[in-house]
C-alpha cells in the first residue's frame, strides 16, 4: 500500500476488549478520519490516544470501546487551542498469544 506507517504501543486499557495494554497497532499517517474509524489522536501536541473518531459540528468526540471510560468532547476551539490532530488511522492490530 501507499503511504507512511508507524507502529505504536497500545498503553492501558480503554480500548479493551478488541485492543489489550501492550498490543502493537499499525497507524496509516493521515490527517483525517472518518467516523466510526480508530485513529491515534495527538491531544495537547505531545500526548497520543487511540479511540474512535465521531465528528460533530461542534467539534470532535474520542470514544474508548471500553464502557469503563467516558467518552472526551473537544470543540472546534479546543481543537486549535490545544491542539487536538489526528496523526492517523490504525490499520492493523497485532496482538500477542
């Protein structure tokens, strides 16, 4: 395929069940996301998430699959001041048996 990867470490546990602590996802670089797609979202310009993308006019909505956690609201001007990027779309899970 084309583009640039990069391969990061899933820490905690927010994205359980599908995604465990210590599991590698393979991240397509991209600025955007589609709805409902998992991306690793930079937060604050050095802190990286994984979560699931829903837009909204009012900004953006990181929702863990982890009903433990709540999903983060961030709107179009928390989005700037920040700042809140998607860094890119994961495209792989490689989990350890």
């Amino acid at each position: 395929r084309s583009g640039e990867y990069i391969a990061l470490k899933i820490k905690g546990d927010s994205m359980e069940p599908r995604m465990m602590n210590g599991d590698i996802v393979i991240v397509r670089l991209q600025p955007d996301a589609c709805d409902g797609e998992t991306a690793i979202v930079m937060v604050n310009g050095d802190e990286a998430t994984c979560k699931k993308i829903k837009k909204t006019p009012e900004g953006i909505m990181l929702i863990s699959t982890n009903p433990a956690y709540e999903p983060m609201f961030y709107s179009n001007k928390q989005m700037e001041e920040l700042p809140i990027r998607i860094l890119g779309k994961v495209v792989e899970l490689r989990a350890k048996y």
